[in-house]
C-alpha cells in the first residue's frame, strides 16, 4: 500500500495553503481534490493582513499583489449623513507587516498556490479522486479510501487533514458531528462595472460601507468591476432578488437621489450558515476552514480564520512529524478552534445583529485614535492569529 507523510484533501485555498507550507518544510504530500481542476467559481475575496503575511512566508504575495486591488482604508456612510469618515489601515503599521487588506477572486489565488507546490519534488496532486473513507491505523496513522479515474484504491498517511468544505467528507467519515444552522436570509452579489458606480457614489474607498435606518450594502472594488453586496430578507425569491426592479427598490432606499442602476455585469444569490465542529481533530485526523467552522460573509473572515488554521495545523505538523511529540500540533488544533468559537463566530454574529448601533460605533470611533486602532486590529483579524506558534 502506497504511504505518504500527509494527505490534504481539498484543493481550495485553505487545502493549498496546508499543502504548501507542509511540502515547503520538507514533509511528503498528497493533496487530492474530487474535482477534475480547481474550482473556479466566485466565492470569497478579501484577504486580511495575517493572510497576506502567510501568503508572504509561501512566496506567492509577490503575484498576487500585482493582480490584486489595494485596499487602505475602509470608508463609512449613511444614507442620512453621507460620508460619516474613513479608518486608515496605516493605523496598524508596527503591528502588522501588511498594515492593508487586499481584494481578488480565491479562484485566481489558487492557481499561484497549485502552481507553487507543483513545482516541490515531494509534493504530488491529485484531481478527480474523491475520499470515500477513512480507519484509524495504528501502525502508521491514517487508512484513506479514494475514488479515481482508475478505479478505487487505498493510502496511508501519517496525517490527514481535511479541507474538504462545508459539506466536508473527511469530517464525517472521522464521525465529527456539525451542526449548521442557517442564517435568515440570503444575499444578493452583483457585479458592477466600476465607473457607472462611481458616478453614483463618488469618493468611495475599495471597502466601502453605507447604512440606513432599513437597509445595508456594502461594496467592494475588485480589480475589474465593485461587489455590491444586499441583504435578501425572508419572503423574498432568489429570483426576485436578482431582478433589476428589485434590486433598484433597494439601492434607491439607501441612495435616493440614485435614478437607474448601475451597469451591473453579473449577479448571484447565496445562503450562509453558521456551525463549529464539535472537535477539529480525532486521532490522525484534523479539520481546518470550512470542514471546521462556518459564519456569514460579513468582513470576509470566514475564509481568512480557514486558512490562518491550515498554517498554524501544518506548521505545527511539521514539528510533530521531526519530533514525534504530537503535543503541540493537538494544542495548536485546539487553539484554532478556540478562535473559530469565541472569536470568529460572536464577531461575524455582531455585525449582522448590531448593525444599526455598529455604524454609530463607527463615528465615535474616527474621533478617538486608539480606539479607531484597535477596532481597524479586530477587524483585519490580527487577534485570531498567533504567529508565535
């Protein structure tokens, strides 16, 4: 039977980034992923500092940085005041070496990363093999069962680590129970093309906020059109919501003096949910992003705290596999979920159910330095990290 170090299943940012930082040092890797190529639909696209600092450490900031849009400050405006102010990321230079957060598609990141840790002698991928079981092996650590073009076959590995999503088969073949519960409500992501927005709103920063007393929106400029994003409240059809009249009504309750749409170049509807797995690893077995944790896409930290846990696992593995002492990687695993329950999930939960005091919040804090500093360090995530690990 084939052996391996590690096997990564899932082959999305979270999966790459373990894979890479696990190949990087050394350590024999199979990352396999059930689909044919990577998954190139539109998800998330917002990269905080930590992030961007993990992505440093793999060397594939440098590429991405030069397709990426910049972000330096986030901008807040009410639909009564206006402009309310904008929050400087130079607030957290000397805290973080990426005092920005930067906007791209995760499907034009993966490609970097998959082409990175193809480029490692000790580093193998494999598409189209889907997991179809896991047993415990004493002996070495891990049985993995796989579907593939050629067949069925079997692996071993000294650890698994599943990054396999929200519907992760890794999590359930380990027998870890997740319970999501949906959040009411969807979300309407269209896609703008940039200067037919910027007429309406002029002076928006790349992450802009607007707020009234009914409605939010937030937007984000990508490099080559705006993310609006809309709440869809209950009642309301995916296809109502992605209809021009619709969507109209809503921008006009938060822009009134806005007489047509932007030109808008795509739409989507999507549900969020919320769940924290009861345990993110058993045995040989370890979860990291969404086969760990889901929240709701408010601040794009969802995918961000994923990948944070995929570093922190996989460096922490490196050191186990050198050692043989599996203390730290089982506290490193335990602190990561820690983040995702006490932090990750009552923050992303705030934002949606204060969101009318949030914005006042919002305004005291441009007149106060120290507190605009530490509300700009939560919110680029600085405290779910620890680099010391």
């Amino acid at each position: 039977m084939e052996k391996t170090e590690v096997i990564v299943a899932g082959a999305g940012p979270v999966g790459l980034v373990a894979a890479l930082t696990l190949a990087q040092a050394g350590v024999q890797v199979l990352l396999l992923e059930k689909r044919d190529q990577l998954n190139q639909a539109s998800k998330a696209s917002t990269f905080h500092p930590p992030t961007l600092a993990i992505l440093d450490r793999l060397g594939v900031f440098g590429i991405m940085e030069t397709q990426a849009q910049h972000v330096g400050s986030q901008q807040y405006r009410s639909t009564e005041r206006g402009v309310i102010g904008n929050l400087a990321y130079d607030e957290l230079k000397g805290l973080t070496s990426h005092p920005f957060r930067k906007h791209l598609e995760q499907s034009r990141l993966t490609p970097l990363l998959l082409e990175k840790l193809r480029g490692l002698p000790n580093a193998r991928v494999l598409f189209g093999a889907a997991l179809d079981d896991i047993e415990a092996n004493d002996e070495y650590g891990v049985t993995v069962s796989l579907s593939h073009a050629q067949g069925q076959g079997k692996l071993q590995a000294r650890y698994l680590i599943g990054t396999d999503g929200a519907h992760s088969r890794v999590r359930e073949a380990a027998g870890i129970a997740f319970d999501a519960t949906p959040y009411p409500g969807r979300v309407l992501r269209a896609r703008a093309e940039p200067d037919s927005l910027e007429r309406i709103l002029p002076g928006m920063q790349a992450i802009t906020y607007l707020v009234s007393e009914t409605h939010s929106a937030s937007f984000l400029r990508m490099p080559d059109c705006w993310r609006i994003i809309l709440r869809v409240p209950a009642g309301v059809s995916d296809e109502q919501a992605m209809e021009d009249a619709w969507i109209l009504d809503r921008m006009q309750a938060l822009v009134p003096t806005m007489g047509g749409l932007p030109d808008l170049v795509g739409r989507d509807v999507y549900g969020a949910s919320k769940a924290v797995a009861v345990e993110n690893h058993k045995g040989s077995v370890f979860l990291c992003g969404d086969a760990a944790h889901l929240t709701n896409t408010r601040g794009g930290m969802n995918m961000n705290c994923g990948i944070h846990d995929s570093d922190a696992v996989a460096r922490a593995m490196v050191t186990a596999l050198r050692d043989g002492d599996r203390t730290g990687l089982a506290l490193a695993a335990a602190r990561r979920l820690e983040v995702a329950r006490e932090i990750l999930l009552p923050r992303t939960d705030a934002m949606v159910t204060q969101e009318g005091s949030w914005m006042e919040r919002v305004s005291q804090l441009l007149g106060d330095a120290a507190h605009a500093r530490d509300y700009l360090y939560k919110s680029a995530m600085l405290d779910m990290v620890d680099f010391s690990a």
